[in-house]
C-alpha cells in the first residue's frame, strides 16, 4: 500500500462510531465472522496457523505476542463497521468532498522563462467531491500508488495552483517525494 492508500484507510477509521473489540478472543470472532467462518484465511491474513486460530476462539490461547497482536488490530480496523465507513466515502464523493494535507515535493511543467524547479511544500487543500469520487474510485478497482497520486496531483493542481482556472492556465503539476500525506472527509 502506498501513503495516499493508507492515507484514505485512516481518513474511513476516523468515522467509526463505537470501538472495535478490544480482547484478542473477541477480535478473532470477528475477522472470522468478516471471512465467513473460515478460520484458514484469518490465519492467512494474521500470519499464523489456523490451529492458534482456533485455540484464540475457544479460550485456550490468551495473551498474544506484540506482532501478533499489532497485525489484529490492523485486520480488525479493515473489517469494523464497513458501512459507516461506506456511508462517509459515499457522502464525500457526492457532497462534501475531502482535505489533503500533504508535505510533498512538487514538480512543474510550464511556459518557458518561468521557474520548473522541484520544491517541498506543505499544503492543506479541500478538493471538491468529483476528486474523492476518482480517488475513491481508483482504490476500489486496486490502483497503484502511481495513479493515486496522479488523481491528487490533478486536484491540486486545479484547485491550488490554477486557482479554479483563474491563473497559470498551462502549469501541470507533479507530486514526486512525499515526506506526508493525511486526509479528511
């Protein structure tokens, strides 16, 4: 996953009304129940047996070890409450549209005798709901980091640096580094 992927995961997170599970047992109820009671695949996704799996869902194993229990939490954010989490993107790409905050280096094409040099910039910008739709998008159907950040770059550049069309008219704009990448919807 790259920081435009995770980036949109965190942003869904944030709208989560209750806390997911907190004890290891109810966890693996859980990312069973999401898999349809194949405890093979949650092993898969967890990176253990489906025998440990097994020993957490009847109470024989109860304390697991710190990696363990980091990729739980990490599985179990995926799988709490989808539909909230639906419910936000779907409102962002049809109404509100979402923030980016980034601190990223951005590169410029545009007319001869003006500056194309590549510089670091930390911006917070609200693109318009057509831009969460692509991005959101583009996720759903597996994009690579390549192309989100192409998505993002055209956002930018449309709303930031042409200011909606009223400045800079042939500046195309690159994202290259970023040192971060945060989002809200």
């Amino acid at each position: 996953m790259g920081d435009i992927d995770d980036a949109l995961d965190r942003a869904g997170y944030e709208h989560v009304t209750k806390p997911p599970p907190k004890t290891p047992a109810a966890q693996m109820r859980l990312l069973v129940k999401a898999e349809k009671g194949a405890t093979k695949a949650v092993a898969q996704r967890l990176g253990i047996s489906q025998r440990q799996v097994e020993r957490y869902l009847v109470g024989q194993a109860k304390h697991p070890r710190p990696a363990l229990k980091a990729a739980l939490e990490r599985e179990v954010a995926k799988v709490w409450q989808p539909r909230v989490r639906q419910q936000a993107r779907k409102k962002a790409a049809t109404s509100t549209g979402l923030t980016v905050e980034t601190r990223a280096r951005f590169g410029y094409t545009a007319p001869v005798g003006t500056t194309d040099d590549p510089r670091m910039r930390r911006l917070t910008v609200h693109l318009p709901p057509e831009y969460a739709r692509r991005l959101f998008d583009a996720q759903q159907q597996g994009a690579g980091d390549a192309q989100l950040r192409g998505i993002v770059a055209d956002g930018l550049r449309d709303i930031y640096f042409r200011d909606g069309g009223r400045r800079a008219g042939n500046l195309d704009v690159d994202i290259t580094d970023i040192d971060y990448f945060d989002v809200s919807f």
